[in-house]
C-alpha cells in the first residue's frame, strides 16, 4: 500500500514593473527579507485574492499609483522567500499619472532603467559574491534577476 502524500504548499505573491517615461519603480525595503534592498511593488495575496487583484491592491497600498494601462502577465518566478518556497506572479503596467506616496514598508523610491536597475543590484558577479556570505539572499537575487529578465524579454516583444 503507497503512502499517503502530503500536499504540497506554496505561497503566492506579485511584483509589478510599474512603467513610467521608460523606467520601472523600485522601492527601497524598511525592513523583513533584505532591508535596504530595492524591489518592484508586490506582496503575499490575501485569503481569497487572485493574482491580478493583489499585484492592484499592492501598487496602490505600497505606492499610492494606481495602473493606467492593463496589467499584463511577464512571468511567474520560483523563488525561496521567509523559509517558504513559493511562486511570484510578475505584472507589468503604465503607471502615468499620481505622485508615489510610500507605505512605512519603504523608505525610498526612484525610476529607474529596467537594465540599470538588473545590473546594479543582482548582476551576476554580485550575485555570485553574495553565495558565499549569504546564499539566502544569493538565491533569492537570483530569482529577482530572472524576473527582471523574463519582464525584459516581454518589453522586447516577440
């Protein structure tokens, strides 16, 4: 007799590549997994809450914006995140009018170029320099980094 499996269980989060002029949002993290470092609006869906409704309600809560085009799908990223694996649904929209206006989960925000923003903060030498010292965090960039270049891939177009 097999024995009985034990479900499997993943989180779900987003992330939205924000666009405006050009450029995506960062924002800069206060504190939980790698405070200080810079990352696109997104985060853990509610009980009940689809993708599409929770990557809206955390630009809007995180940033004050809301989409001024559809969101549109750029990926679905595996990643390692507070000891849970999980899934990040990634988004991307045209955020053209409203001011940011910061929740106290971030200090900072800028617009940034989508390929200054990969290779300033999860180049792969960087990446490979964060392995030995932190391979949380290393892999955990890695998989921001295969975000961004799955959103690149979909910027360019077929």
């Amino acid at each position: 007799m097999a024995e009985p499996r034990t479900p499997l269980s993943y989180r779900l989060g987003t992330s939205v590549y924000a666009e405006r002029d050009g450029k995506i949002l960062v924002l800069k993290r206060a504190s939980g997994a790698a405070p200080g470092a810079w990352y696109t609006p997104g985060g853990v869906l509610d009980p009940g809450e689809v993708p599409l409704e929770c990557a809206r309600r955390e630009l809007l809560e995180e940033t004050g914006l809301a989409p001024t085009s559809p969101l549109e799908l750029v990926g679905l990223i595996a990643l390692n995140v507070y000891g849970s694996e999980g899934f990040l649904v990634a988004y991307a929209c045209a955020c053209d009018a409203g001011e940011v206006r910061l929740s106290d989960e971030h200090t900072a925000f800028r617009w940034v170029d989508p390929l200054e923003y990969r290779e300033r903060y999860f180049s792969l030498e960087g990446i490979e320099r964060l392995r030995a010292r932190e391979p949380g965090i290393a892999k955990l960039s890695a998989a921001v980094r295969q975000g961004i270049d799955e959103y690149l891939a979909w910027r360019s177009g077929p």
